[in-house]
C-alpha cells in the first residue's frame, strides 16, 4: 500500500511541477460579501495563489499586497474608448492602478476589456488599440516584461466549435479584430484569454450532449472525425475548437488561459443541470483535469490553466438565477460544496487515498433534493492490485461497509473484484454524500448515473 500511495503521489506532483494552476475569480456584484482583506485571508487558507478582478479596486489591491497572491486586473469596457484614443490616458492609468501596488501586489495580467465582441455597446473596434497602449505604457514603467496583456474572449465569438478541428472565428471579426489581436500577443509572448461554460452548451443541447461528458465523468468519449482524436470532455472539446481557430489563421503557438468557467449550483426550472452536486463535480472534477491530466488532446504539452468562476454568489448579479449561483462559497465564507482546490488537497483527498485518514469534509448543505442519483464503481481497466489495495483502503481506514461482500453475506456473489470492489466504493462513496473527489481512488473508479448490477446485489443511494 505504501508503495502505491508513494508512487501515486509522485506522479501528482510531478505533473503539477508541468506548471498548471488554478485560479479563482473574484467578482463583487454583491452587497453582502466580507471586507478584501477577510477575502484574502480566505484565499491563503484555501491555498489559492492566483486570483482574478474585474476592476483594480484599491481596497483589494491594497489587501492582496505582500499575500503572495497574484492578480490579473481589469481594464473595464467602458474605458476602452478612452484607452484607444490617446497613451497619456494608459499611462496614467498604468500608473495609478498598477504601478502603485505593484510589487508588493503582484500583479501578473491585465486583462482588456471583458467579452468585448458580446458588448452591447460596440466597443469592439477600440480593444486592439487599447490592448497596444496598455502595453507601451508597461513598457514605459519597466513592467512589460512581468505582466502580460490580453482580453476574455467569449465562445461565442467561434462561428464553428464542432468537431473541435473545425474550429472557426466568426467571419466578420476574423480581419477587423482577431487577427490583429493575436499578432498583438504573439508579439507580446503573452497569451489567449477564453471564457469557457460546457453549462451553456449542456442545457442548450441535453438531447445530444450527456452529462458525464460535460461534468468529466467517465464516458465514452466523441471521436474528432477528421484528426481521430478523443475528446472525453466537452471542455477539452471546447479549448480545441479556440486553438483550431486559432491555428486557421497562422496562429499556432499563441497559449491560451482559461479566465472562466464554472457550473451553477442553483438555476431556474429551464436551466436543467443547475444543481449543487453538479456544480461540486464539475469544479472538483475540473480541477483534477487542469492539476493532473496535461493539456488538451490538440495541445498535450501546453498546461491548462484556468480560473474558476467565481469565488462568492454574488446577490446583485442581474439575469436567470444561476447568475447568482455560481459561487464556491456564501458570503459567510461557508463553502457551497467541498472541492479540492490544489495538488495538495488532492493529495488529502480519500478519493485519493492519501493512506491515512479521511480527509474530506462535506459542504454543510445537501445535494438538491431531486438532483439525480449516481454511484460509483470500480474500473475494470486498472489493474487488479490497484484495485485490491484501493478495496482494501475503502473497507478498511475509509470505513466503508464492507459487510454485505463478506462471505456468505447479501453481496458476496458474484465473488469477483470489482463486483467487491464496486460495493466497497460505492458505500464510500455515498457515506460521504458523493461529494467531488470522494469516487475516484487514484484511478480506481469512477461515477456513473445508472445503478451497477452485480447478479442481484442491489448498491444502495445512501448509507
């Protein structure tokens, strides 16, 4: 067991050594959140290194100096115009909201604009001369080489996202505006920022995307018909479809940052899959993807980095219910649901087996009543000590209820391991609520949303 604990952790670190991170976005359209620095404060006690504004407000900056934080900050689309028009005005304002703080508030990006092509406000034909003035402007102070320039592009500026290799921007921005856009970040070594909801996709499309494919659980998979690679998320599929895009247009190694994403834990009645527990899976499951898995199919050695969307609910968020609902925590800094955040809680995660005690601690509030049920099995392609040292953790120090596979018991037969296997993990699993991360055993098992049947042992939704 040790062995396979020390082997298993080795690998985790190693992969998390390849530079992925996550982050976290801090919105604050809300007028019930704590004080910046009772944020920052729970920021650090989270493990969370890398946080993302919408603003550079002074309270915050402020607050984050000398945390050990880094910021991305924003230029807010109202004053791209501005931005465009004339240095002086970057200068002024590099000066006042970064340069001030900066370094004792460290300050890695500055993102330009926020989903400019969706603003309703046409502020599309000042992004690239703002992006260029905020730049020189880093340049005057010293700091260009440090902090990186880019702006949130919404999916919706793809006019094809399937198969992920016929990825395609939208004709009429392609010359007016991608393009020069790119240039400006290949000539900045700086990156592509992408905001990324497979929620949206999955509630406009439940006919013909599957859960487990948008939430990262196991599944088949879609093949890209014209490459042959597997997608077995719709969030891979989605990054791919912006790097095809990209690479369409010449642009083939410009990076990308994922600077949203999420899953609502509350919704209305038409926003099917709004639900607590779907949102703890795909968060907690996404963070696994970005920490441990590598890059995309179409870029495996580019790290996926990515902020996660959004640290608080936040109450004055205009639009459907899910709008407020996408926080990891409540204003009260009590968590929604319990997800890992870092390698380390990984590492601690039971799902994980980190060969003590279980480590996790369920989120105060239930799963949704109604969300569906799932279940967790064992995986019938790993191998058979894995599998036997993982049954042993679940029966033993993860206090599983291993009494219905003992010989002669309810569930003894079929006497196979993974039949044995399945019902150990499954009792932890539902022990602990089927909280994210608890179905998992390094590899081990998996959830799936119909219920297992091993000859006529009935695995039960709660222990």
């Amino acid at each position: 067991m040790e062995a396979f604990l020390f082997a298993f952790l080795s690998i985790l670190f190693s992969l998390q050594s390849h530079a992925a991170y996550v982050g976290i976005n801090y919105g604050r359209i809300a007028d019930d959140l704590p004080p910046p620095q009772q944020v920052v404060e729970l920021l650090k006690a989270q493990g969370v290194t890398k946080v993302k504004l919408y603003d550079t407000d002074s309270t915050v900056l402020s607050a984050l100096s000398g945390s050990g934080i880094s910021a991305t900050v924003a230029l807010p689309n109202e004053e791209l115009a501005a931005a465009a028009a004339n240095q002086s005005y970057t200068d002024e304002w590099i000066r006042s909201n970064v340069v001030s703080y900066y370094p004792k508030t460290l300050i890695d990006a500055i993102a330009v604009g926020n989903e400019v092509f969706a603003d309703s406000n046409n502020t599309t034909q000042f992004l690239v001369p703002a992006m260029k003035n905020v730049y020189a402007s880093l340049v005057r102070y010293d700091v260009a080489s440090s902090i990186k320039v880019s702006s949130p592009v919404a999916l919706s500026a793809l006019q094809s996202s399937y198969p992920p290799s016929a990825g395609s921007f939208k004709s009429e921005l392609v010359e007016s505006v991608i393009k020069p856009m790119l240039d400006v970040l290949k000539q900045t070594e700086s990156y592509l920022m992408v905001n990324a909801y497979p929620f949206f996709a999955y509630t406009a499309n439940t006919d013909t995307i599957s859960l487990d494919y948008a939430l990262f659980r196991n599944n088949s998979g879609n093949i890209d018909s014209s490459n042959g690679l597997v997608y077995k998320s719709l969030f891979d599929a989605q990054i791919d479809a912006v790097y095809a895009a990209m690479e369409k247009l010449g642009f083939h190694d410009v990076k990308l940052v994922v600077s949203e994403t999420g899953w609502p834990s509350k919704g209305d009645e038409n926003e099917i899959g709004a639900s607590q527990e779907n949102a703890a899976a795909y968060n907690g499951n996404l963070v696994r993807r970005v920490l441990t898995s590598g890059g995309t199919p179409l870029r495996p050695a580019d790290p996926l980095n990515t902020y996660l969307f959004a640290l608080f609910n936040e109450n004055q968020k205009p639009g459907p219910t899910s709008e407020r609902n996408y926080g990891l925590f409540y204003p009260n800094k009590q968590k929604v649901y319990d997800i890992p955040l870092t390698a380390q809680d990984l590492a601690n995660s039971p799902g994980m087996m980190n060969g003590s005690k279980s480590q996790v601690s369920p989120a105060p509030a239930p799963p949704q009543t109604g969300a569906s049920e799932t279940w967790c099995v064992a995986n019938g392609e790993a191998r058979a000590e894995k599998l036997q040292e993982a049954l042993d953790y679940a029966c033993g120090e993860g206090g599983a209820d291993c009494r219905p596979i003992q010989p002669g018991a309810t569930c003894y037969n079929p006497n196979t391991l993974q039949a044995h296997a399945s019902y150990a993990f499954n009792s932890f699993y539902q022990r602990h609520r089927r909280v994210s991360g608890t179905c998992d055993f390094a590899g081990a098992a998996y959830v799936v949303t119909q219920p297992p049947k091993f000859g006529s042992c009935e695995f039960p939704t709660r222990n």
